[in-house]
C-alpha cells in the first residue's frame, strides 16, 4: 500500500471569477493567482460541518438521525512577503473581498492546471484579516477567515 502524502502535493490558488465551480476551466484556474507558497505547511482550513437531523419519533425508543445541512469553516494562513508579489495575499485578502478558493491535492503543486483534475472550489468572501503576533525566530504570517456564500465544489473536474 502506498500511502500519498500531503507535502509538496497541494497546490492553493486564488480567483477572482469562476464560470462554474462544479467544473472550471483550466484556463480560469490557470489565469488564478498561485498562492500555495505564501500559504504556511498548517494554513489551509476546509473543515466541513453537517448537522443533525433527527427522524425519531415519540414510538422511537432509539435516537436517529440523517445528515442535515452542511457548512464550512474555512480559512488561510499567509506568510507576509518584502516585495509586492510575495505580498500578493495580504493586498488581495481584504475584509469583504470576494472570490473563489481553489484546492488541488495529491499533485506536485508545480503541475499545471489541467483538464480531468479533481479540484474543490470554494466561492469565499474574506473576514477581517489578523496579523498573527510575532514571534522570535518566526516569519511575519496573517490569518484570513473565509465565509464560504455558496455551495462549493469539493469534487469539481477541470474543464
């Protein structure tokens, strides 16, 4: 069994606009700002929430349940950069910003985009960014949290 391992194998970006979540082009995603250096080896969050439903009823003499609505507590921790370019996330990830989160794992993150790739898209509006407090021997680093506004696509195929 070989197991896939996470390091060197995700690639972040970010963009703008996106036709269709459920299947971007590689094109859109191509024309995305690659952020995956900029992000911390700990500073990607898509954590999903489900609630619970509960089917009992007053004849149940055992709780059930089925899967209710999902949600997603997202988020992205960026290392601060000395020129514009490194800065990129931190100009770009300001309070209200739109835009759409994309993941691709289990790929070297310098691979390009590309037709029949499995990516997650996540339509995000950014809340207040905070600056990380500093730290001996640390870098600089802020903290963006996302608001997903719209079904994201956790399972989207490149176009």
């Amino acid at each position: 069994m070989a197991d896939l391992i996470s390091d060197g194998n995700t690639k972040v970006a970010w963009a703008s606009s996106v036709a269709n979540v459920q299947s971007p082009t590689a094109a859109e995603l191509t024309a995305a700002l690659d952020w995956t250096a900029r992000i911390t080896p700990d500073g990607l969050k898509t954590d999903p929430t489900t609630a619970d439903v509960d089917t009992s009823s007053l004849a149940s003499t055992f709780e059930t349940k089925v899967p209710g609505r999902k949600s997603y507590s997202a988020e992205i921790t960026c290392k601060r950069g000395s020129t514009p370019i490194d800065d990129q996330p931190y100009a770009t990830l300001t309070y209200g910003t739109t835009g759409y989160l994309i993941v691709r794992r289990g790929l070297p993150f310098q691979a390009a985009f590309a037709t029949s790739q499995q990516v997650e898209v996540y339509p995000v509006a950014c809340g207040e960014p905070q600056n990380i407090a500093p730290t001996a021997n640390e870098i600089l680093k802020f903290q963006v949290p996302l608001k997903v506004i719209s079904d994201p696509a956790t399972r989207a195929i490149v176009a």
